[in-house]
C-alpha cells in the first residue's frame, strides 16, 4: 500500500519552519542576542514591546474603579511615600533619579509625562502590580490600596507641577516616619494559598531557596523548601509547627541571631499565607 | 525529531566530567560511613538506601548549596568541620556532633559534594 505524502507546499513550510527553529535556538544558545543594559533594543522590537504593554496594562486596568482622593491626601501623604519609594527612580520635576536608577532599561519613566497620557486606573495598576521585565516592582504587598491610590493623585498632580512649586511642596512636607512607611493589608480570617505564592514571589524567597511551584526558585543559598511540611524540624532546631513557622518568617534574626536569613518586613498575614503554603509542600 | 537529539547530546557531552580513582574511592568510603552513622534517620540523602528522615533538610545538590545551618559558608572543609561537631558552629543546632574522624568526615563530603 502506497503511503500518501503531504502536498508540496506543507513540507517546504515545514522544513522552513524546522530550519527557522533550529536557526533561533542556535542564535540563543551561541549567546547571540546580547542582553546588556548599554545595547538598544531596535526601533521594531521596542515599539513591539511597548504596544503588548500598553495594550495589557488598560485591559487590566479597566476594571479598576477609581476613587476621589482629596487634594491635601495627595500632596500630603501621597507626596510622603513619591518621596520615600518613587523618586529614586523616576526622579522628581528639577529633580534626577538616584545613580542606580539611571542605567536600567527600561528607563523608569518621567512621572509628569506618565500623568498626562496615562489614565489613574492605569497608573494605579501599574503601581499596584508592577511590570515583568522592568525594574518598577509592584507595591501591592508593601502598600495599600489607599496609600497606592494616595501616591496616583500624587502623581496626577505633578503634571501641573513646576519645579519651584515641587521643591516648596517637599519643603512644606515632613518626611515619612519609619513606622509609616509601609502599610500591609489587615489580615483576613483563613490563609490564602493562591496569595501566598505571590507573596513568595513578591519577598523574593525564590532567590534563596528553591521551592515547587515558584518559576526561576533555583538557587540554593538556603535549603529547598520542597518537603518542608513533613520535616520535624526547621531551621536547626525549631520544632516544625505553623506558629514557629509564622513567627520566624517576620523576624530570623530575632529567633537566630546570625542567620543568613533577613528580615524582610514580613506582615503577620502574609507570614500566615506563606506559612500554610509551605505546609502543603509535602 | 533533530532539534531533541541534538539539544540532548550537547547536554550530556556538558555534563560529563570524569572523576578520578582515588575521588571515586573517597566517595564509596563516604556511602559506606553515612550508612554506617545513620545520617540518613534524620535527612533524606539520594543513593543512600533508607535515607528518607525528615528532621533535618535534604543532602541532595548540597555542592550548590551557599551555606550550610543557615550561616556557614559552604565549603569542603567547613562541611567536614561541621559533620564532625555542629554545636561548634551552632550551639543548640539538634544535630548531634559524629563519631567519625576529620579523614571519615572529608569522605562523606566527598559524597555528598558529588555533581
């Protein structure tokens, strides 16, 4: 019995489609895509980036209900937290991002522009979640949504701000004291698991420790988190029980002194979230 | 299809890496102590039948791991140090300091040091 082949053109399509594939993994895995901060992107691959961002941010973002803020929470504790967490980055009108920021790229964008093209809702989302791939973390874990939405009227202000009436602002404004700086969520009665491997993600656990679920977790500064519901003991010599567990995610230094393990300004619920997480890696 | 193949050879002639004779002999001295000691009623340790505790983390990858105990660095001669007596590391660390001598513990960290 004759076997019957595929028409001409599907096997020419497919073995362009082959040597395409084989000539993409050969240019990455020779190195060839250069990933330097220094090398531009080319003027298509950026306007390509630029447009999946755009287009991603306002469809998430038009869900999002956008609330009056009165001006003096916005030039008050708005212009408090611009000043503790945003302006290091994008800087300030007459005023430069810090030196670390001014190498990244994406370049952390001109807020003031950001206002004028940008709808709240976006700017909001993009504080509240940040951006894959870009230096602007996401705040959702470290502020609340009333903060966030504080810093969004900020940043709507500055659009209309000039650089002397900035500076008179900041003058007028006392800095944010240590213990108003960050604003964790109220805790809610039963752990959430789904949150907590945001939260995991979010205080960066992964770089120290590789866990089961958590993309790019690879490295092996601390132990595997794999298996660490069914061990007795933790972290040498504490017994392995959800309220040790909880109590040692917001303060190892309290608990060991000399652990390798930071404090990361945990929350009591993301300790709890993360704590039932980790109990289910069995 | 090719592009598995080829992806699969790369990654093994990568991998490969001969070990000497005398680090072979090491290694086999290692299993031969662990299984002797018991480590393995405390930690999960693969290629060692039985080692399945759970009181302390998994041995498995310990060559990548940064620190040992949560603060000492992790290389081969801390790592003997520490097989041989952890409280001088870490004063109420639950693992109890071993019967075995600075040449036993080296051959377990051979062992366990393996890729």
């Amino acid at each position: 019995m004759t076997k019957t082949r595929p028409p001409r053109r599907w096997r020419l399509a497919g073995t362009c489609a082959l040597v395409g594939g084989l000539a993409a993994i050969g240019y990455l895995t020779f190195g060839g895509y250069n990933v330097a901060a220094t090398d531009q992107h080319t003027a298509p691959i950026y306007a390509l980036l630029d447009f999946a961002s755009r287009r991603s941010i306002a469809l998430r973002s038009s869900r999002v209900s956008v609330p009056a803020i009165a001006p003096e929470v916005a030039n008050g504790r708005g212009l408090q937290l611009f000043r503790e967490h945003c302006v290091q980055c994008h800087g300030a009108p007459g005023v430069a991002p810090a030196s670390f920021a001014l190498g990244l790229t994406p370049a952390p964008a001109n807020l003031a522009a950001t206002a004028r093209r940008r709808k709240p809702a976006e700017v909001f989302w993009t504080m509240k979640y940040g951006l894959k791939m870009t230096a602007m973390p996401a705040w959702e874990f470290r502020l609340n949504d009333a903060d966030i939405w504080a810093v969004t009227a900020f940043v709507g202000e500055l659009a209309l701000l000039s650089p002397e009436q900035y500076a008179k602002l900041v003058r007028a404004t006392a800095p944010l004291k240590s213990s108003a700086r960050l604003s964790a969520e109220a805790p809610t009665l039963a752990p959430d698991l789904d949150r907590a491997r945001v939260a995991i993600q979010q205080y960066s656990c992964g770089t120290c420790h590789r866990i089961d679920g958590i993309v790019g977790a690879q490295d092996a500064v601390g132990p595997s988190l794999n298996g660490i519901g069914s061990r007795s003991y933790f972290a040498g010599a504490l017994p392995n029980n959800r309220d040790n567990m909880i109590r040692w995610l917001t303060s190892p230094t309290t608990l060991r002194p000399h652990t390798a393990m930071p404090d990361l300004s945990v929350s009591e619920r993301d300790a709890r979230d993360i704590a039932a997480f980790l109990e289910q890696l069995r | 299809m090719p592009r598995v193949s080829v992806m699969a050879m790369l990654t093994l002639l990568a991998a490969c890496q001969p070990t000497s004779a005398v680090e072979e002999q090491r290694i086999a001295e290692g299993r031969r102590l662990i299984m002797a000691t018991g480590c393995g009623a405390c930690h999960v340790i693969p290629g060692i039948p039985g080692a399945v505790g759970k009181v302390g983390p998994a041995l498995d990858g310990l060559r990548d791991r940064v620190y040992l105990a949560g603060r000492v660095p992790n290389v081969p001669d801390n790592l003997a140090a520490w097989i041989q007596d952890p409280r001088a590391f870490v004063p109420n660390t639950i693992m109890p300091p071993s019967p075995l001598s600075r040449t036993e513990a080296q051959a377990v960290t051979a062992f366990l040091w393996q890729k």
